[in-house]
C-alpha cells in the first residue's frame, strides 16, 4: 500500500467536535477500502494567506494514512461532496513522519520562547533591544534638507 500525508481545511464556522466527526468520517471511508490511518493531528483555526469561499480562518487537519490509491481516491471524492470543507492537499511520501509534525513542533517551540522570544526585548519605551545592547550603535540623525541646523556644528 502507499503511504500518503493529507490535510483538509475546514470552515471556520463549524465547531471542532464537528471537524472531529468528519475526520472520523473520513477515517471510515479509509478503513473501508482497506487502508489504514496512522497518524491524525488537529491543528487548530489557522489565518489563511488569502480567502476561501468568503473565510479568512480555517480548521487545519491532518492525516498521515497507509491506504491503497482507491481509498484515497473515494475519500477526495467524499470531501469534495461536504460543503464544510474549503481545501484539500494529498501528497505521497515515501515514509511517514514519526512523532509531532513540523506545526506542532513549531507550536511547541513558541511556548518555550516566551512572549518575545528571540527577536529581542523592547524597552520601557517600545524601542526593540536585540542582541547589539541598546540603541547607541546607530549613528546620530542628520537633518534634512528643509530643517534648520540646531547647533553651530550641525550648520558647518
């Protein structure tokens, strides 16, 4: 049998029990045909780069399954047919990832960052402080064109 990662997107009308029961839906199909789901992860409501059928946010799921292509086939075909889903990506791997996705992980890794995490703190002023210290190490303002100098120097 193939090995396949799927994701679908759900609306973000829909609740996750829902997202759930379809996933559970889908599980079927696969089963049904002979094929096996190994791996299922919800990854929340996401932003989607740009609009779906009017929807800004989606429900990311995603399946890593050992089927045959038919079953994968009829399961395209059954989320075609369901209004609630936007899109669909199936891709065949030679191997399925063991563990955590990369967007679980990634999760994972914002919350050991903290808040501001590696891009640097800012301070009490809402400038941003980052690896170089503090804001000296930028050279003075110069001032424009239409500007008076403000010291005898500045006017030389």
């Amino acid at each position: 049998m193939a090995l396949y990662e799927h994701i679908y997107l759900a609306r973000q009308d829909i609740s996750p029990q829902q997202v759930e029961a379809m996933t559970g839906q889908f599980k079927n199909v696969v089963a049904s045909l002979g094929g096996t789901i190994k791996k299922v992860e919800y990854w929340g409501v996401k932003s989607l780069a740009y609009r779906i059928n009017k929807s800004r946010k989606a429900h990311f799921t995603l399946l890593n399954i050992d089927a045959p292509p038919a079953a994968v086939a009829e399961m395209e075909r059954q989320e075609r047919l369901n209004e609630d889903v936007l899109r669909i990506l199936t891709v065949r791997v030679d191997e399925l990832e063991e563990g955590p996705s990369a967007q679980l992980r990634k999760r994972d890794d914002d919350g050991e960052r903290g808040e501001r995490g590696e891009r640097g703190e800012r301070s009490e002023r809402g400038e941003r402080r980052g690896p170089r210290g503090d804001r000296g190490d930028r050279p003075e303002r110069r001032p424009r064109r239409d500007e008076a100098p403000r010291t005898e120097e500045e006017a030389i």
